[in-house]
C-alpha cells in the first residue's frame, strides 16, 4: 500500500488566478465625496407641500414662536410665494420689528417686487438688530456697503464701512475701508482720528498703507465666479433693468441688493446684461430667478438667456419675461463619490459620510468635508 511517495505533503491545487491574487499586494482605499450638479430650465417651486402645510399648522399653534416663524419663512421663499412671504413678514415685524430673520424676510419681499432700493434699506435696519453680535453687524455693514457701490451710490457705500469700522474697531480692513473713505472725502479730522485709534504704530502703517491702495471703485471690480454662477443677457432695446436672484437649498435669496457675504456680481444697473455668482458648499436645488427692476410688470415681454455654470457643468437658459417675475432654471447640486487609494499618512476623519440633512431636509455638508 505505501509505494514511493507514502509520506509525501500533500500540495494544494491552485488555480492561475488564484496565484496570481495570493501573489499581487493588497491596497487600503477610501471613498472621496463631492459634488456634482444638473442644471435645466425648470419654473416648478422647490418645497415639499407637506413639510409647508405642517409648518403653517406648527405656527399656527405658536404664534409667538421665533423658530415656526423661520422654518415657514424658508419654506415659503422656497415655494417662491411673494404673497404669503408679505404678510407672514408684517406679522413676524409686529412681534419683533429687529429680528434679523424678519428683517431679511421683509427685503425679500421688497427684492421680488423690484423695490431693491427699499430692500436695501429695510436691511440696513440690521445693525440696530440687538439679535446680532457686533461682529456679524459688521459684516453686514460692510456687504451693504458693497451692494450700495454696485448701484453707483458711494456715499452711502462709505457712510456704511465707517458704520462697520465703528462696530469693529481693531479690525484692520474695516478700518482701512472707513480709512479710505475719509481720504477720498477730505476729511482730514475723521482720518487722523481713525489712525489715533490704533493700538500702535506698527498698525497705524499697516492701516494707511492699505487704504491708501483702495482707490475710488476698487470695490466694483468683482470676479464674478462661484459654486453657481449666472450670466444674464437679455434685449437691451427694451430699456429694462433685470436683476437677477438666486434662492439657495437654505431658503435664503442671494441678490447682489442683499446681505449675503457669498455674492459676487457686476453690471447690476446694466439694461442689457448682469452676472451674479454665489459660493455655497451646500446641496439641493438652487433656484434662479430674473425681476424686473421697477417691479413693474409689461406688456412687452423682454426675452434673454442665462448662461449657467455649476461645478464644472455650463448650460444655456433661454427665457422670455412677461410679468414682473418668473424662475427660469434649477440647478440641482447633490453628492456622488468613488474609492481612491489611501496615501502615507492618510487618516480616518469625521468625512465619511460627509454629509447630513437638516430640520428642513436639505443635505449639506459637514464643515471641514470637501
């Protein structure tokens, strides 16, 4: 029975391509997030109609809540609904005429009017808001202060950065903004009363050397270039101004006549032509919009295109305008993801997943993720 091999191992049986596997080393992968977008021409309201009639309810049972008030805020911006945005805006204003959130609300309704002189000046009320850190009031001082340079009005534009400086006193560019403007406005008193306040003389040359670099209508020189960005031409024969306004997933309306620090724009008071542009690094449907400026509606309709860009992607938009107001496109922004090899050094973070969906169902992504 034992033979010449009794004893012998017993090798395995193994397939070609199972050596050629045992053999070839194993790599560590992680999936990368980012996002990506669709756009299309696309007038239909962004908004679940269940989620904004059970927010009516939720406000109706909490007329003196602050957050009812602000969930159906969004919802209704969302809905594209100047209507209800009116009057839930005049009963927010009864309860608190300062609420930030209402005082926005308030300028949206003026902006989808037309009125952007008016939307300006309801948001200007901001910096007597008592909601607001002085911080954030600086801010807001200053982004008006740009939107008052868009529409050829720089004295309002430096009466307002001499606001955010005062709000923000150790603050280099807010300072050498107010700087600026007393130079180019000859008051010598206001300027050598500025520069007294620094803290030392090394920031008193840092403050001079940067307003003296702001020279009269730097401020316009906008890159008009975004996660989203719209450039927007229509019949200039017709002699109507068009603005141009972007609804983002948040419920928020960005408009070069706003308060939104994520806005670049140029050609705002143009007949013929307007480019606006928003960086966000949310998800959902951005919602694009054109007013006219009067807010008047025509029996002319005025017809044009918008030449949209969203994260690499470029689409024409054609629209004809015939009322005061219409949606003209949507560009759906949403994540996708591959596996990449892992590098040297590399470790797991809080990015996997990088995203979450808030109170209104929005996905966003978490701070820090790209």
């Amino acid at each position: 029975m034992g033979g010449a091999n009794a004893g012998a191992p017993i090798l395995a049986r193994t397939t070609p391509h199972e050596s050629e596997r045992a053999a070839r080393p194993g790599r560590w992968m992680r999936r990368v997030w980012f996002r990506t977008a669709t756009i299309a021409a696309d007038d239909r309201p962004a908004v679940d109609l269940v989620k904004l009639e059970a927010a009516r309810v939720a406000l109706a049972a909490s007329p003196d809540a602050r957050q009812r008030h602000a969930e159906l805020a969004k919802l209704l911006v969302r809905q594209g609904n100047p209507a209800e945005v009116e009057a839930l805006a005049a009963r927010w204003t009864e309860r608190d005429p300062l609420d930030a959130d209402a005082l926005s609300l308030r300028a949206t309704a003026r902006a989808w009017r037309g009125d952007r002189d008016g939307a300006l000046r309801i948001l200007s009320g901001m910096l007597a808001s008592p909601s607001m850190a002085p911080a954030a009031q600086s801010e807001v001082a200053s982004t008006l202060a740009l939107a008052e340079d868009r529409a050829g009005r720089p004295l309002r534009a430096c009466a307002l950065r001499v606001a955010a400086a005062e709000t923000k006193p150790a603050d280099v560019p807010a300072v050498s903004a107010a700087l600026g403007c007393e130079r180019g406005q000859g008051r010598s008193a206001s300027e050598a009363r500025w520069l007294a306040s620094m803290k030392d003389d090394a920031t008193r040359a840092r403050v001079s050397a940067a307003a003296a670099k702001l020279a009269p209508g730097a401020a316009l020189a906008d890159t008009v270039s975004g996660d989203v960005a719209v450039d927007a031409t229509w019949d200039g024969a017709a002699g109507v101004d068009l603005d141009v306004g972007i609804v983002d997933p948040s419920g928020r309306r960005l408009s070069w006549a706003s308060a939104a620090r994520n806005v670049r724009a140029s050609d705002c008071t143009s007949v013929a032509h307007e480019a606006l542009a928003v960086t966000s690094g949310g998800t959902g449907p951005f919602l694009v919009e054109v007013v006219r400026a009067d807010g008047a509606s025509s029996e002319r309709p005025i017809t044009g295109k918008l030449r949209i860009t969203a994260l690499g992607r470029t689409q024409v938009v054609p629209f004809v305008l015939t009322g005061s107001r219409a949606q003209v496109a949507r560009v759906n922004v949403g994540m996708d993801s591959r596996l990449e090899a892992i590098t040297d050094g590399w470790t797991w973070g809080t990015c996997d997943p990088p995203f979450f969906t808030d109170a209104l169902g929005v996905r966003r992504m978490k701070p820090g993720c790209r």
